[in-house]
C-alpha cells in the first residue's frame, strides 16, 4: 500500500473494555467496540505528554486522560445501551462513558497499540 499524505488521518480500531463478569464472582468479561481515531499530530502529542506528565494527583490525571480520549475518539460502531439499541456517538454519550474508568483504559490502551505500529499487518 502506498503512503497517503492528508491533513487529518482517521480510522477504525478495535477497543476491547474489560468489565467484570456481572454473574460469576472474580471473573471479567471483555466487551468490544470499534473505536474511530484520529491521529494527533507531533505537537498536539507533545502537548498533551506533557499534561500527563504534570497531571500528579489522580484527580488531574483523570482529566489529562478525558482530555486525550476527547481528542482523539471521534466515533464509534458497536455501543449500544442496556436496551440493546445502538447508541450513536456525541459528545454527551462521549462524557457519560468518561465518567467510567473501564472505558478510559480500553480506550487510551487502544489508541496507544493503535500508533505502536505493532499490530498485525492487514488488521
């Protein structure tokens, strides 16, 4: 494949939300969605490395990383609500899913393999 220069690079991952298991105690189950990402450029990567960085207490590192998810998922295909209906992406299904460390992990932990360069060829 050749090298596409563009302004803005966007694309699917899969994010995988590791929760546990609501019926067996001391199990989890991995729940999953795909995640649009756009990828930061070098500045806006260094600016927000460096918030993390001074983000010392937890509360501030919480929000350095709400800050990162916001910048960098711009939608998604696979969420849907406990009714079973699809839930669209906005920013308020965005904020809602914030508020629930789960969901922050999975999201920065795919973001990061995402530009590690480590995945598969072909996925």
């Amino acid at each position: 494949m050749q090298f596409v220069m563009t302004a803005e690079h966007v694309y699917p991952w899969p994010v995988k939300v590791t929760l546990p298991n609501p019926e067996k105690a001391g199990a989890v189950v991995v729940q999953e969605f795909v995640g649009t990402f756009r990828l930061m450029d070098e500045d806006e990567a260094i600016q927000l490395s460096g918030q993390l960085r001074a983000a010392r207490d937890g509360k501030a590192h919480v929000e350095a990383s709400k800050d990162q998810i916001r910048r960098v998922l711009v939608g998604w295909e696979g969420i849907r609500d406990q009714a079973n209906k699809p839930v669209p992406f906005s920013a308020d299904a965005l904020e809602a899913l914030l508020r629930q460390s789960h969901f922050r992990t999975a999201a920065i932990e795919a973001y990061a393999e995402s530009i590690s360069g480590k995945a598969a060829e072909g996925n």
